[in-house]
C-alpha cells in the first residue's frame, strides 16, 4: 500500500512540475547504488544526502548540525554518546521515524556486508531508550563520534524488510539498489543507471525549502566536451566537474559561471603490500618489488608532482605530503614536503632493492571518478618509465574498478580519498589500519599495509581528548606514512563547478552537490 500511495506522489508531482522549472545537472559518474550502506563513495553518499538523512549533517561551512538528531551528548565518563530523536519525522512512503530505525540502520550499516561497517569500529553497543532516544555505546572515549557519522543515513526498517532487502548487497544488488525510501528532501522518482536519475521534492519534509527545484534530473556523462556542450547549449543547467581546460574559457562568458575551489580528497598511489607476486605483464609471478619500502620510495621520487599539477591540472591543484590536506584537523606539520622529484635518487634506491634493471607491472587506474584521472596515470606511466619500470595501464569506468580493487586485481592503483569527518583519524581507520572485517577496519585499505604501532595509535587517537597529546600521535603515524612510503600522495583534488548563470548553489570541498541549496532564478 505504501509504494501505491508513493508511486502516485511521484506521479502527481511529476504533472506538476512540467508548470515549474526543472534543474539539470550532469556528473561524470553515476551513483552505483541507491543504498547508502552498501558503497562508501562520494558519487554514492553525496547523491544521496539529497534523499536520506543521517542523526546530523554538515551545513555549507561544513559544520556539525542537526538533522534526524536534535541534541547528542556524552554518556557518563566517554561512555557513548546519547541522541535525541526529532519527532514527527516520516519516510518518503509515509511511515513514522523512531528510534527503531535508527538501531536497525545500526545494525546493516555495521553489518559485514556493508562497506559503511568501518565507521562503526569505535561502536559496541545500540541501545534504545525510548522512541526517541539512542544511546550509542562506544569501547572507550570518541570525541569525534558525531562528526564520524555525518554521512550515516538511516533507512525505514520496516521498508527494508518488506523488500527483502535488511541487509546491503554491493556485489549483486537488490531492492534498495535501484528504489530508495528516505526522509530528505528530495525522493527519487525514476531511476535509469547509467542513463537518468529524477529527484522530486518531499513535501512532508520536516525541514525548511531553501531552494525553488521542483523536479531535478541528473544525468551522467563521461565525455567531459560533451558536458562542456550540454552546458553551453543550456541542455544542462550544471556540470561537475568543469575540465581544467576549459575553466579560463568558461569564465569569459556572460552565460554561464564556474565555481572554483580546493577538495578534500587527496590523490595517491596504492600498492599491493600483500602481493607476493607481480600479477600483471611479463613479470607476472616474479617477487612483487613492491613489498620494499626503497622501491616505493622510489616511486614516490620518480612522480614529477610538479609537472602534473601544471601541465594536466593547469595549476589548480595542491601537492600533497600526507593523506588528508593540511585543512584538515590533525594535518601534521611535523612531516615536512612531500619527497623532491629525484631520478638518480630512485634509480639507486631500485639498485640497492635489487632491481637495477626496474621491472614491469600493472597499474590500474578508473577514467571517470577523479579529474583528469587516466591523464594522470598516463602522465605516471611515462614518468616511472624513466627510472626502468614499466607500466601496463588498465583505465577503466569506476563501475569496474572498485570490484577489481577488492578482487586484489592490481599491482599498484589510483586512489582518491577525502575524510567523511575532516580529521586525520579518517583515513588512518580505513587506509592504514590492518584489515580486520570483525574489528571494521581497513576496509578501503586494498594492498593490505600493516603496521602494528599504527594498529596500537588508532584506538589511542580516537579516545584522546587532549590535543597536543593527539595531534602527538597523529605526527607519528605520518611518520610511519612516510618512512614506509605505504601511499604516495600526490595531490590536493581541485574542485571545478560550471553552471547557467541563473543558477545559485553551494560549493561544499567535500564534493557532494546538496540539492536544497539550489535556486533556479
């Protein structure tokens, strides 16, 4: 009864927004999913903030707000964390929220088949206190609980297990993959992957409108020229991301504005530390020389940063030396630049590996979830070429590329990574921390780095609430980052926005693009 009376919503508001302006915007990547437990991506978890809602949000400064949550606060001496429900919430499909569904979205968020579930290490208990309160017991001290579940969003339970679909399934799919029913602001109307996806708005929304959007179409397109053509022809309202090259031109025009910004998400290169074996080129089943720390050292000094942020960003992106940028919390100054660009220095930190000679090796690489992304793997390719080790390129759509990251279907990758909190702990907890699906962590740790003294600072760094005494910590495990060289990180990801100059909307450097801020004038 309930997808009857939704589906006719849909239909009612779709007849009337053909009297009312429609938005529309264009990507280069598709959400893979309408779950939200079931990729931990930014296509996916920034598409849909415009249809769940988690306890809190990030308002357009980034800031902690409420949301399905009015209030939080401790529990005891850093036992947990206590939240107090809003009441008179629903789903798109009428249903009622209540604390119910905020332990069951615990338990298949955290659930092994949930790639969310690394968000709930610091978790070891969901209790419900009434309707409306939840307690979230923590195995020790976590000041940052909150923030760490900004993009947590909570689903009806009984909407779930009516569809069969009570936990996630990233690998197969099920109802929840196509069909959403959230409480935000925007409900999914129709669902083409690959093709379209059309948000309407809710109109039992417990929140205020900040925007006039009456039906918003999203529609992905790889070709970043076609997407430059859709904008300027006005077939699409904006474009994310505008191409490096043509954000000069763009800006010329009276027609259409560029907004311009720096990401969170640093870029990098990832290894396969567990590989005993090279698995791709004519070296395939030879020693993986990744596994020394001096070859990939040497990798590191053999990227010209320098000459990929101004040839393929056109000077629009920041070089990094860490995993998180330094606006981050718990950046480490500590740690110095990243290594200087040295051809000679890699080539003697390869002979002294034993690999005078380099070797040859499969890089895989996505070409249509970061900016330029294959022409910067290509520019790698050439660069890593000339102290003697050859890269065999594999780009390929982002669909593919995460299933052949966790099938371990590399020898080195690409990765973007920006912090869902804004703090240093995050990618610690995902990259750097020994995989262990019963602990939840490492989950986005693909090459399997293992360091123990970093496995013992993760939960200190979680619980500590003395900065000086955090930031301490948080120095040395980017020491470990670099000594190790476990990542190469390249690069501060900029953040290039087009859209019709009658078109107001907010820049956030998270990357998600937040709906009900979005004004057609």
């Amino acid at each position: 009864m309930k997808r009857l009376i939704l589906g006719s919503l849909f239909l009612a508001l779709a007849g009337s927004a053909t009297h009312a302006e429609t938005f529309r915007w264009a990507s280069v990547t598709d959400p893979q999913t309408m779950d939200p437990h079931a990729v931990n991506s930014a296509p996916v978890l920034g598409f849909l903030n415009n249809v769940y809602e988690g306890l809190v949000r990030r308002d357009k400064n980034m800031s902690i707000e409420p949301a399905l949550a009015v209030s939080w606060e401790p529990i005891g001496q850093g036992e947990g964390w206590r939240f107090k429900l809003r009441e008179g919430v629903k789903f798109h499909d009428g249903s009622e929220f209540t604390a119910e569904d905020v332990k069951f979205s615990y338990e298949r968020a955290s659930s092994e088949e949930a790639d969310t579930s690394s968000w709930f290490a610091p978790v070891s208990e969901v209790r419900v206190v009434d309707d409306y309160t939840v307690d979230f017991m923590t195995n020790q001290p976590n000041p940052i609980f909150p923030d760490s579940i900004a993009n947590w969003m909570i689903m009806d339970s009984g909407w779930a297990a009516a569809n069969g679909t009570e936990r996630p399934d990233k690998e197969e799919g099920n109802f929840a993959t196509l069909n959403a029913n959230g409480t935000g602001a925007f409900m999914v109307a129709e669902r083409q992957p690959g093709l379209k996806t059309v948000l309407v708005p809710f109109p039992d929304w417990w929140g205020e409108a900040e925007h006039n959007v009456t039906r918003a179409e999203f529609t992905p397109i790889q070709n970043p020229a076609t997407a430059v053509a859709a904008l300027l022809s006005g077939d699409v309202d904006m474009i994310n991301p505008v191409p490096i090259q043509d954000a000069e031109r763009l800006k010329g025009r009276d027609d259409v504005k560029v907004l311009q910004g720096i990401e969170a998400r640093v870029i990098m290169l990832g290894f396969g530390h567990e590989a005993d074996e090279i698995k791709y080129t004519g070296d395939a089943g030879k020693p993986n020389p990744f596994q020394d720390a001096r070859v990939r050292e040497a990798v590191a000094k053999a990227v010209n940063v320098d000459a990929i942020l101004a040839t393929i960003m056109r000077g629009n992106a920041e070089p990094a030396n860490q995993l998180v940028s330094p606006a981050m919390r718990g950046y480490s100054q500590a740690v110095g630049d990243r290594p200087a660009y040295d051809i000679e220095g890699a080539k003697a930190l390869l002979a002294e590996a034993g690999f005078p000679d380099g070797f040859s090796f499969g890089l895989k690489c996505p070409n249509d979830r970061y900016l330029n992304d294959e022409a910067v793997c290509q520019g790698v390719v050439g660069m890593l070429a000339q102290i003697g080790l050859k890269a065999e390129l594999d780009a390929m759509p982002v669909r593919n590329y995460w299933p052949e990251l966790r099938a371990d279907n590399y020898d080195m990758y690409l990765l973007g990574w920006s912090p869902g909190t804004f703090d240093a702990e995050h990618p610690i907890r995902f990259l750097m921390a020994t995989p262990n699906a019963e602990k939840k962590l490492g989950s986005w740790n693909f090459g399997g780095f293992s360091n123990e003294r970093v496995d013992t600072l993760l939960p200190m760094i979680q619980s500590e609430i003395d900065d000086a005494k955090r930031q301490a910590m948080l120095d040395e495990t980017a020491t470990i980052l670099r000594d190790e060289t476990a990542y190469v990180p390249l690069y501060v990801q900029p953040l290039v926005w087009g859209s019709r100059s009658n078109i107001d909307m907010t820049q956030r450097p998270d990357n998600f693009f937040i709906l009900r801020w979005v004004n057609v004038n």
